[in-house]
C-alpha cells in the first residue's frame, strides 16, 4: 500500500508566443515500492507522473500547457477520443520514435502506432501493469438521448506502481464497474456537470470503492466543497483538492 503523500509545488515558466506568462502547477510526491511518484497537476484532465525517470502524461492537452517546456513522454495515455482529452498537436510534440501511447479503439482513428487498450484489458507497459476500467455516463445524456460518454468508447485507467495501485477515471459517472474496484490507493474522479458526476456522484463511488486518497479532477465550476462535506465522516477516505477545473 502507499506510503505518504507530500504535496509541493513547481513553477514552469512557458512562452506563448512573444509573451511569457508563468504557469504554476502543483505537484505531489507518492513513496511507492518501487520509487517515489511525482504527480503534476496540469489541470482539467491533465497529468503527468514521473517514477524513476519515466515521464507519463496523461490526456495532453495544449490549451493548458506548453508542450515544448514540458518533458517528453516515455508513455501516454488517452481516455477517449473528445478534444479536450485527445490533442494530436500536444501529443506529437511530446511524442518520440521509443513513445508508447496506450488509447481507445477511437482515438486509435487519430493516433496512429499506438496500442489499443478495451475495457477490462490488461497489459503491462514499460514495466507498469496497466488494467483499463469501462467510462461512460448512464444517467447524463444529450437532448437526443444519447450519453454523454458511450459505453465502450473511452477508458479509464489503473496503473499500478509496485505496492500502490492509482485509478485515473476519465470522462465517467459512478458506474457499477467503478464502484467494484479494489485495493486503489490513489483515485482521479471527474466531477463537472453534465458531462461526468455530481459530488453525490463522486461520493456514492468512493464510499463503494473506498480510494486512501481521492482527488477530484475536471471539475469545472463544481464547488469541492460539497464533496468535502459529503464525505467528512469517511475517515478512510482522504480529499485532496488541486488546481484542477
């Protein structure tokens, strides 16, 4: 199981154009079993962890960051095909010849040379279990009634580093293949109307599942403090709230 988390923060400064503007992205550090994990905070859907001298960036996207500052991926990984999630443009600028992108059947259509992961699948990349958890919405839905999110189109994520298994949800409500997860000691769970889960949402899953430390992410507008509230009498269960709209 995980050891403990320290929070800090970093500093990139990154140049648009002829204007420089400073961008400020936390960052925590996780002691694992196999080394410490540093996760960076981009911001909506955006990550990226380093463990041992491996860079993963998860669901780049440059509208929040420039990716010519940041460093280049040994492993990327993408949820599902929607703009803010899959940027070709942020992924071949951090994208080498030795880059392994792990992606959806869909995004595959965008992304050319990756490997396609369905729901349920299990692979082990650079030496990281990888087991992929089915997103999508149930309850939130299009004025055509179609879902947000389709079942069987995006992915969620479970990488497991050593002793400490970290669940990165995607674009999904509390789904019932959510709510069976074990043994997750680290969970990224969306939080934004109408798109992804209410707090009651977020709450209902983590109660069910029961992550060590839960951070909500792509979280909009949505007040983190209702999930706060909600979820103050669940001692096992730790908030964390980042820069994360």
């Amino acid at each position: 199981m995980m050891k403990s988390i320290i929070p800090v923060t970093i500093f990139l400064f990154i140049t648009m154009g002829s204007a420089v503007t400073k961008n400020t992205f936390e960052k925590d550090t996780v002691a694992t079993s196999i080394g410490d994990l540093e996760i960076t905070f981009i911001r909506h859907a955006t990550l990226m962890f380093v463990i041992n001298g491996t860079v993963i960036h998860i669901d780049p996207w440059s509208d929040l960051a420039d990716y010519t500052k940041l460093p280049d991926a040994d492993l990327i990984l993408i949820t599902h095909h929607h703009s803010d999630h899959l940027d070709a443009a942020a992924v071949k600028e951090i994208r080498t010849d030795s880059t392994i992108v792990v992606l959806s059947e869909l995004c595959a259509q965008t992304i050319k040379g990756g490997i396609v992961m369905k729901s349920g699948d299990e692979k082990t990349v650079l030496n990281i279990p990888i087991i992929t958890v089915p997103a999508y919405n149930i309850e939130h839905k299009r004025d055509n009634g179609v879902p947000f999110h389709v079942k069987g189109e995006g992915n969620g994520y479970i990488l497991i580093f050593g002793d400490t298994r970290v669940y990165i949800a995607g674009d999904t409500e509390n789904t019932p293949e959510m709510k069976a997860l074990k043994d997750i000691d680290i969970a990224f769970l969306p939080m934004n109307l109408p798109y992804t889960m209410t707090p009651d949402m977020v709450a209902d899953a983590a109660k069910a599942f029961n992550p060590t430390i839960l951070y909500p992410y792509h979280f909009g507008d949505t007040n983190t403090s209702e999930l706060l509230e909600l979820l103050k009498d669940e001692p096992g269960i730790e908030v964390r709230i980042r820069n994360m709209p």
